[in-house]
C-alpha cells in the first residue's frame, strides 16, 4: 500500500502472496481508508505507529464526550474512557484493526445521542459519516457489531428510556427514527466501494474449502469444536504441551 501511494497509485492487485489477490475485494488493506493516506507521505513503520496512536486518542476522547452527553461529567466521563480504550485494544495490538473499528462505536452512540438530545439534524449526517468510515477500514466485525448496537439503542432511546425532560413526542421518535435509518442507509451507500468488492470477493472465496476435517465458514465455530475444553489428549499429539 505504501509503495504504490507514494508513486500515486492505487494498488488494486497485491502479487506477493501465493497466486495474488484483489486488494480492494480482501478489505483488510483498508484501501479507501481515509487514515491510511498517512502512508504515502510517513513511510510503513511512522504510519503505522501514526494510525495506531491517533486511533486510540480519538477513542478515548469520542467515548468521553459520549459519557459527556449522557450526563456523567468529565470525571466519569474520562474513567468510562480509560476503561473503554484500555479494557481490549492492548492487548490486541497485533491485530491493528481492533482499534481501527472500535474508535467509531463510542462516536456513532455520541452522534445519536446528540441527534436525540438537541434535535439537531445534522447529527444524522455525522453518524452516516462515521459508519461509512468505520466500514472502509475494512474487518466488518466491529462495523458489524456497532450496526447492531444502534439497531438495540436507538429504539430503546426513542421508547423506553426517557432523555432529560422526558419521552420525545411521538411524532418527533418517528422522525428521529426514521432519520437515522437513512442515515443507516446513506453509510452503506458510502462504503459501497469497499463493501461490493469484498462481497463478490468472498462469493469465490475459498475458504470453506480448507478440508474435509475443517470445513469452516468465517466466523463459526462448530459446537463440537468445544470439547476440546475437556478433552484435548482427542486433538492434539502427546508431545504437545497442553
């Protein structure tokens, strides 16, 4: 990524691993990425720490603001953030997506709470800014799992659990729902250019494949795969240190 950004190209085809593979279909490289331009101009090494360092500043400061809204003030605010960044991310460096993704679920649930809050619309635009973004990074777990967070939140904000003053009138829940339903909807149409590639891409995916002892599809575990809890002596060799 770094090379072809600095000769002011996309790299649309990577053909250093086994027969290649389509840059913009695989997502992980995060290609649209708005971030990773750091590339180009910082070097792979100063970019990478530049990214890593960033993310966790944004974090921490957009799950503050978030306990901010809620009402918590700044001191439980910055313990809801300190726990927040530093509870999983740590210890998941090697994994440079985790707080790539996890950045924009604090800022999502901020933006949402601002819409409800001052009922101003823009916020919407903002919260279909921040999904889209959090999708071009690529590893949709998180996008995933933020996407299903709203679809639990947002209901219960609008029904359930009064804001300040109170319940929004009916006719201003159904606006303010509907509302961020485009917005929903806006993100997705933003990310297309990552989430189309990589959907055909995994149409033709291989993975399934692997092996007749292993058939696995991305993200399941088979429920016999657990007995390895109990009885590992059926899975691994002797000489194995279990």
């Amino acid at each position: 990524l770094a090379e072809h950004l600095e000769r002011g190209e996309l790299p649309l085809w990577n053909n250093r691993v086994g027969h290649g593979y389509p840059v913009v279909g695989e997502s992980q490289t995060g290609l649209f990425y708005p971030f990773h331009l750091l590339y180009a101009v910082l070097g792979v090494s100063a970019a990478y720490n530049t990214v890593q360092l960033v993310h966790y500043v944004l974090a921490f400061l957009f799950t503050w603001a978030f306990a901010r809204q809620l009402g918590l003030g700044d001191v439980a605010g910055l313990l809801v953030g300190l726990v927040y960044v530093y509870g999983w991310f740590p210890p998941r460096i090697v994994l440079e997506w985790a707080i790539l993704g996890g950045t924009w679920l604090p800022a999502a649930l901020w933006s949402v709470e601002c819409l409800l809050q001052t009922r101003r619309w823009r916020f919407a635009g903002l919260l279909a800014v921040v999904l889209a973004v959090q999708m071009l990074a690529g590893h949709f777990q998180l996008a995933f799992i933020t996407q299903l967070i709203l679809l639990v939140y947002v209901p219960c904000r609008l029904w359930w659990i009064p804001l300040g003053g109170g319940l929004l009138p009916t006719r201003a829940r159904w606006r303010a729902g509907v509302l961020l339903l485009v917005s929903g909807g806006l993100a997705i149409g933003m990310a297309a250019m990552q989430l189309l590639p990589t959907w055909e891409f995994r149409r033709v995916s291989q993975r399934a494949e692997a092996g007749m002892d292993h058939p696995l599809q991305f993200g399941s575990i088979p429920a016999w795969y657990w007995s390895q809890a109990v009885m590992p002596f059926k899975w691994y060799s002797p000489m194995t240190n279990r």
